[in-house]
C-alpha cells in the first residue's frame, strides 16, 4: 500500500554535513493522523526529505494517540539508519552529538 501525506501537523529540520563544510537540508514532515480505509485503527504518516528515499512511510495503532506514540521510534530508527549510511554526519541543529531528537527502538 502507498500512503500520502495530506496535511502536515509538524516539521524538524535537520542538516547533512558534507565533506566541503556545507550543509543539505533534511526535513521530517509528520502528517495527520488518520484512519485505515479498511479498519478501525489509525495511521500516522511521515515522510523524510532532502536525504534516501523520501517514501512515504507510516506507523499505526489502535487510535490516533498510539499511531502518534509509534510514530516517533519508527522514525527515529529511518534516522538513525540513514545516519550510520551517511557517517554520522545527520545534525540537528544545536546538538553537535550526532543526536536528531526522536527516541529510537531498541533490542530487547
């Protein structure tokens, strides 16, 4: 299944630092929640531009609330993964650490 964005409830801006000092533009768009055409749950879509792939991804739940508590991980995980790609050079603005602001999930 594809998803779209529709409406954007929020933005981060993030920054890719190149090899020559300059820096490319990387934004987290989070889109509204909405509700699965075919069920009761809830999905949250977000899309992650200026960097990868720039699909249209998604985490859902049971309501609105869950797909917005699942999104943050899901999201946090496509960063950190595009971070270890890209050397560790994904920055938010401020945090010099290599730290871009979601939660990220975890092993048990």
């Amino acid at each position: 299944m594809t998803y779209e964005l529709g409406e954007i409830i929020a933005t981060r801006e993030l920054y890719l630092a190149e090899d020559d000092g300059s820096r490319r533009l990387v934004i987290i768009k989070l889109g509204k929640p909405r509700q699965f055409p075919d069920s009761s749950d809830f999905y949250v879509p977000f899309q992650i531009t200026g960097i990868g792939s720039e699909t249209v991804l998604c985490a859902g739940g049971i309501d609105a609330f869950q797909a917005l508590q699942g999104v943050m991980p899901v999201i946090g995980a496509q960063l950190s993964a595009l971070n270890e790609e890209y050397a560790h050079r994904l920055r938010w603005e401020g945090d010099e650490t290599s730290a871009v602001g979601f939660p990220e999930i975890t092993a048990q």
